[in-house]
C-alpha cells in the first residue's frame, strides 16, 4: 500500500533521524567536493595564464636582446679598426646561429662588407673593364691584407642552411690570397 505524500517534505519527517543525519553529512561533503573541484579548475587556469604571460615576456625579451646585439655588431661592422671589425662579423655569426629569423639578413650583410672592402676597380663610365691586375705571387695572402675579410669568407664558408637560401653574389671581389 503507497502512503500519500500530502505535503512538501512529508516523507523526510518518515527517515529514521540516524539515516538523514547521513544523508546531510553526504549532501555537505557533495557540495564541498564540488567547491574544491571548482576552485581547482580556477587556480589551473591561473597558472597556465601566467606561464604563457611568462613566455611572452621572455620571448619579446630575447628579440630585444637579439635587435641589441644585431645593432652592436653593424656598428663594429663600420669600425676603423680591424680587430673591432672581426669581432663584429663573429657576433653576426653568433646571431645567426641564434635565431633562424635573421640568418638570410646576417649572411647579404656580411656578403656586402666583403664587397666593399675587397673590391676591384669599378668599370669606367663608357662601360669597358679596366685591364686585370696581373696575378702577383709575392702578393700576401688575404689573411695578411685583410683580416677582416678573410674572417668574413670563413663565417660565410661555416654558414648554416636556411630554409629561404639564395646565393650571395660576390662578384667584382679580389679574393686573391684565400687560404
């Protein structure tokens, strides 16, 4: 035979008090599991938002670094002195093995101080070629003439492979004397 329920609750008053002493003790620890799941998830998502803050700042840090030392480097690049000049073209060559993004610049740049600081006579004006130098064998090789250069062809002969390589034109360069 069913008992009918009459009012709201009426079948609670029926539970042994010892069984919703239980059943309350459960519903509170439910609810606390809940909380403490809940609360959980939150702290997870503030940690992995903070580590990807973290990793931006250090990623944009170590692009300025990089730009710092880029701009270090072409200044020595333009030194007077030799010694200044070859530590300039070992720190490119440092900076291009460093980051990817900038070894194609580094390496046309480097292409361009061995052209402008071993070129040959440039054509005259109506277009002809001035006569080659003879080949001079008492001529000290490129290492005693320009250090700087030679240093040069060397950081570009260890280049690493970049995925966009083109070739560097080196033409109208004296090379003579290259070990």
């Amino acid at each position: 035979m069913a008992v009918p329920v009459t009012e709201r609750g009426a079948t609670a008053r029926r539970i042994e008090p010892q069984a919703r002493i239980q059943l309350q003790q459960a519903q509170g620890q439910l609810a606390k599991n809940v909380r403490s799941s809940v609360l959980q998830v939150l702290a997870g998502l503030a940690v992995v938002g903070g580590a990807i803050a973290t990793w931006r700042q250090v990623h944009i840090r170590r692009e300025g670094q990089i730009t710092e030392r880029f701009t270090r480097a072409v200044d020595q690049l333009g030194n007077r002195n030799v010694d200044v000049r070859v530590g300039g073209i070992y720190a490119l060559e440092r900076i291009a093995k460093d980051a990817l993004a900038d070894r194609t610049a580094i390496q046309f740049l480097i292409g361009a101080f061995i052209r402008n600081h071993a070129n040959l006579p440039a054509a005259a004006p109506d277009g002809t070629q001035p006569p080659a130098e003879p080949v001079d064998d008492r001529l000290p090789s490129l290492r005693a003439r320009a250090a700087d250069v030679q240093v040069a062809m060397s950081v570009l002969g260890r280049r690493l492979p970049s995925p966009d390589q083109r070739p560097l034109t080196l033409s109208r360069v004296d090379l003579r004397g290259l070990p």
